[in-house]
C-alpha cells in the first residue's frame, strides 16, 4: 500500500510539476525533471552501488542471540523475585473433582 501511494504522490507531482512551488520558474515550455538522491546526485549523475557488508546475517546472529539469552534470564530471574516475594503467585486451583 505504501508504495501505490508513492507511485501516486509522484504520478501527481509529475502533473503538476509546471504549477509546483518546487519548480525553479513557471515560464512556459519549462519541464521539471525529478530525481532520487538515493540512486543520483544532483547533477543527474548516476551513483556507484553502495557496498555490501559481508556476513550480514552472522552478525545480526551474534548481536540477536546474546541479548535474547541474556532476556530470558533477566524474565526468569525477576519471576522467581516476583513469586518469592508474593507479589504474582499463580493460585493452585486444583477442581478436578
């Protein structure tokens, strides 16, 4: 959805690129031609690919896999603080009758 409004938002400015404030004159025959900063610069130049960091998803894994451990005990540790302190202490219903 957010980028069939993209689409939308420059289908507009490209229709009313002779009427937009953006334009540097409003004298007729003039065509604003839009560029993206991401993939040129300004003077229409097209970019080098940016670089590729290598080993991407082993490093997401080293940073992910700690911090998930190093959670789980912090839960664990503040539950049993919790449940020895009576302040959160599942009720045992035992109605199996």
């Amino acid at each position: 959805m957010a980028s069939a409004l993209g689409r939308l938002a420059r289908l507009s400015l490209l229709t009313n690129a002779r009427s937009s404030p953006l334009s540097p004159s409003c004298g007729p025959g003039r065509i604003v031609t839009l560029c993206r900063t991401a993939v040129c610069s300004s003077s229409g130049a097209i970019l080098p690919q940016p670089k590729k960091t290598p080993f991407g998803l082993v490093r997401i894994a080293v940073v992910v896999v700690p911090f998930l451990y190093l959670g789980t005990q912090i839960s664990k540790n503040f539950a049993a603080l919790l449940e020895e302190h009576d302040i959160f202490v599942p009720e045992d219903d035992d109605d199996d009758d």
